[in-house]
C-alpha cells in the first residue's frame, strides 16, 4: 500500500508540477484542440454525419500524435502519406464488417504489418499507428460500405486542417526542433526486435480478439485495442508489462470519472463538446509524463463519445473494463512469445548511450584543439534522447511496485551515473563551444582515458585510436580548458563506476560504490 500510495503522489505530481520548458507541452496540447476543433468544425459544416465528424477528429488527432519525424520537413510528408494507408484500410474494415472471419483475420494482418513498420523508423511507426486505428475506428463506429464516401472526406478535411495549424499556422517545431527519435535496434531476422514484436502484437491480439468477443459481439474491439496500445513504444518483456499495468491504471480511473461525468451528461452537444477538447488538451499534455493519465483521458473521451452516440450506460462502462482487462491479459500472453528481455534491451541502449558519450568527448576535444568543423552539440541531444530511451527500458525494474531489489537497485545505480554523464557532456559541450576555450596539452591524455572507459564497456569494433593528438606548439596549460578537464574527469569516473552494475549478474548484490 505504500507502494501504491508513493506511486500515486508522483502520478499527480507529474501532472500538475512538472517542469515545462519552454511552455512546450502547453502549446503543443493548446494546438491539438484547435486543430481537431477545426478539423471536426469543417466536418460538420460540410453536412457530414456525426459518424464521419468523429472519424475526422480521431484522424486528426492521430496525425498530430504519432507523427514524430526530426524535421518539419519530413513531418509535412509523412502526414502527407497517411491517407495512402488510411484510405486502404478503411475500405477493407468497412467492407468485411458483416463477414467477422475474413475481418479478424484482415485486420491481425494489419497488425502484424503496423508493428513490422516501425524498423523503418517514426514514419513507419506513424503510417502503422494510423492504419491499425482507421480499422479501430471503423469498429467502433460501426461504419458500414454505403459510408466510405463521407468517411474519405472526413479523413481528407481533419489531416488539412491538422497540418494547416500544425505546419503554417502554429508550427512550433520550428522554433524548438524535437529531437529526433533513436533508430530501432538492429538486428536480423527474428533477432529484430521490431520482427519479434510484430509477431508478439499479432498473437496478443489474436488472443485479445477471441477473448474480447467472448465477453462482447459488439464491443469486442476495445480488447484489441488495448493489446495494441501496451506494445506501441516498447521494446521489451518488462516494457510491455509496466504499460500493460498503467494501462489498465488509467482505464479504471478514467472508467470512474465517466460514471460521474459522461453518464449524467446523456450526450448533451455543448457540455460534451467543451469537456472532449479537456480531454484532447489533457491527452497532449501528459502523454509525455505519464501513460496512466493519458489512458484517463482516452477513457474519459470514449466515454463521452458514447454519450453523443447515444449507446452509453453504466454496463457499457463496466464492459469497457473488461475488455481493457481481457487485453492486457492478450499482451501478457504475446510478451512470453519470443520475449526480449528487459536485460538484453537495457544493454543494448546503454551500449548505444556509452557510444554516444565517446563521441560527443571526441569532438568536443578536437574542438578544443582548434578544429572548427568538429560540433559536439548535435551529439549532445542525441545522448539525451537515447538516456530517455534508457530510461524507458529500466522503468520496470524502478517501478514502485518491482519486488526485485537487487536488480532495482542496480538500475537505479545506473540511471544515477548515467545522468552524471550527461550533466558532464552538457557541461564539456558548453565549454567546447566557447570561443575563449584553446587546445590545453592535457585534454589529449584525459580523452584518451574517457575513451579507455568507454572501450571497457562497449568494446571497439576496430583498433581503437586516440581521439585527439596534442597541436604542435600548444601551450601546456590554459585557463579555458580546465573546466573541460573537470568535466573530462567527471566522466572517466561515471564510466568506470558504470562497469559495475553493467558487467556483473542482474540479481548479484550491488556492491556500493566506494
């Protein structure tokens, strides 16, 4: 319980007082509510129907949230390319709706196919995501063939309307870039991790299908849709279960808010209308938190959707329960098929930091010594979004609830001294990049032992070289470079003390650090 109650207070505490440089998660959660506004408006005053209006906001909704390419560029193109699989799909779900063999079958090869795209990075991932919910919502709207039309059109004005205020309008990213998500793991074949996971979602919501449709002939979908949602932005068996988890978290949470809201509501246009865009706006403002409260707000949203439907009622909520219940049971069936385990995954992405950490204190100190083309900045916000990652991976091994506490402590341990690497390369990074800063004869000696440290950690595919060479005639000591020295220092002593719970048994004690 004291667990739970700890595990409560940070969930508030993320959604209330956590930092927002930049105000970015609030313009980014103010513009998705006036672009699905607009997107749904449109629909309406085209005469459209309240089925088509719905599909409109989802796709532009799903637009905005999935599409995450480094570039505004590459953004504007991938949203672009959403209806050349939106548009299939839809026909397809829409077509098979009244022959349920050939459609369960259609849409787990969708699937298999939306999870198998994300090797090809965010635009695989988002063009995956969007085709598994145009088939969603197909289901959940029981659209049928005579409605393709309006739905097409719905579709087409939500993604204008999306990229008008995301890429002309209101186009945040180019004034603060995202950084650019990290490539997928490698490997080949079933040693993919994408190809393990298109075959794990597939069978997590085979099962969930069967499941779901035992507990319901016509809101079975809901099952499949969780199973689906546990495996998006996971990599591993731990992963997958801690989201399982929080799914279903915020599903309860949100399932009570409905009974209390969306249910004495009835449907009513105006109160509906204005508590979905709170909705929108809350969905945007916490997925970068906190999954539970995300899921909250899914939950809420669907419930008052269900009101303007007119099919809502208690038992439809208790059923949305269920089904969400029924789902992350799939997911946990999925997840024991081919697993990759939080280990391996965890390895892989602090190898992929470590990597990142040599070279930003290779350029950093051939900026030092005087070359100007070398810019360890870049490398700087690569590191950051791979600690993310990393931090991502050993979530469930620091979950409140994990009852293993030498693996906990022993990720804990780790995300501690991989913080401390960053906070040195931001600082080296500052200190390369000011002009006052010269080459000192020491900085050579102190990258070479980064470097020693980082090799015993990731071992060097060729020879390994020194990463800068004294400049003839430098001066021997400089002012400018003593605190690159410190920051060089810093991280010797965070890769080495990394070597520890890195190299050593997941469940041996961690010996603490002298």
């Amino acid at each position: 319980m004291k667990n739970l109650r700890a595990a409560g207070r940070r969930l508030v505490t993320l959604m209330f007082v956590a930092p927002d440089p930049g105000r970015v998660r609030l313009r980014v959660s103010s513009r998705a509510v006036l672009a699905i506004g607009l997107a749904v408006a449109a629909a309406e005053l085209c005469g459209l129907s309240l089925t088509a209006s719905i599909t409109g906001g989802l796709a532009a909704l799903l637009a905005l949230f999935t599409v995450g390419d480094p570039t505004v560029r590459r953004q504007a193109v991938t949203t672009a390319l959403l209806p050349a699989v939106g548009f299939p799909v839809l026909a397809l779900a829409t077509a098979l709706h009244g022959v349920p063999l050939l459609r369960d079958a259609s849409w787990l090869l969708v699937v298999f196919a939306g999870v198998y795209a994300r090797r090809w990075g965010p635009r695989g991932h988002a063009l995956g995501i969007f085709a598994f919910m145009m088939f969603f919502v197909t289901q959940f709207l029981h659209a049928l063939p005579a409605q393709l039309p309006e739905l097409y059109a719905a579709v087409g004005l939500a993604l204008g309307a999306a990229g008008a205020v995301r890429f002309v309008a209101w186009c945040i990213e180019r004034r603060v870039p995202p950084p650019a998500a990290p490539a997928p793991l490698p490997g080949r074949g079933l040693d993919r991790p994408t190809t393990r996971q298109a075959f794990q979602a597939t069978v997590a919501c085979a099962v969930a299908l069967a499941a779901g449709q035992f507990l319901s002939q016509e809101r079975w979908y809901w099952a499949v849709g969780t199973a689906w949602w546990i495996f998006v932005n996971t990599a591993s068996r731990g992963e997958t279960l801690v989201r399982g988890f929080r799914r279903v978290v915020g599903t309860v949470t949100g399932i009570a808010a409905g009974f209390l809201i969306a249910v004495p509501l009835a449907g009513a246009p105006a109160p509906t209308a204005a508590l979905v865009a709170v909705c929108v706006f809350g969905i945007f403002y916490t997925a970068p938190l906190s999954y539970s409260w995300m899921m909250f707000f899914v939950t809420v949203m669907a419930g008052l959707l269900y009101g303007l439907l007119g099919v809502l009622h208690p038992g439809l909520l208790v059923l949305r329960f269920e089904e969400t219940a029924v789902g992350a049971l799939g997911a946990a069936v999925g997840v024991a098929l081919l697993p990759v385990t939080t280990h391996a995954a965890t390895n892989a992405w602090i190898e992929r930091a470590v990597t990142c950490v040599h070279a930003c204190t290779t350029a950093a100190a051939r900026r030092l010594a005087g070359d100007p083309q070398a810019d360890p900045a870049p490398l700087a916000a690569e590191l950051e979004v791979l600690l993310g990652r990393v931090r991502l991976s050993l979530a469930p091994l620091v979950h409140p609830l994990s009852p293993l506490r030498a693996r906990k402590a022993r990720a804990r341990r780790v995300l501690a001294l991989l913080d401390d690497c960053a906070r040195e390369i931001r600082g080296l990074t500052a200190v390369a990049t000011d002009p006052d800063a010269s080459h000192d004869a020491r900085l050579a000696a102190a990258a070479w032992r980064v470097e020693t440290a980082v090799h015993a950690l990731v071992p060097p595919v060729g020879p390994g070289r020194r990463a800068t060479a004294s400049a003839p005639g430098a001066p021997t000591h400089h002012p400018g470079a003593e605190a690159a020295l410190g920051h060089l220092h810093g991280l010797e002593q965070a890769l080495v003390a990394l070597a520890a719970p890195v190299r050593t048994s997941p469940s041996a004690p961690l010996v603490p650090a002298a």
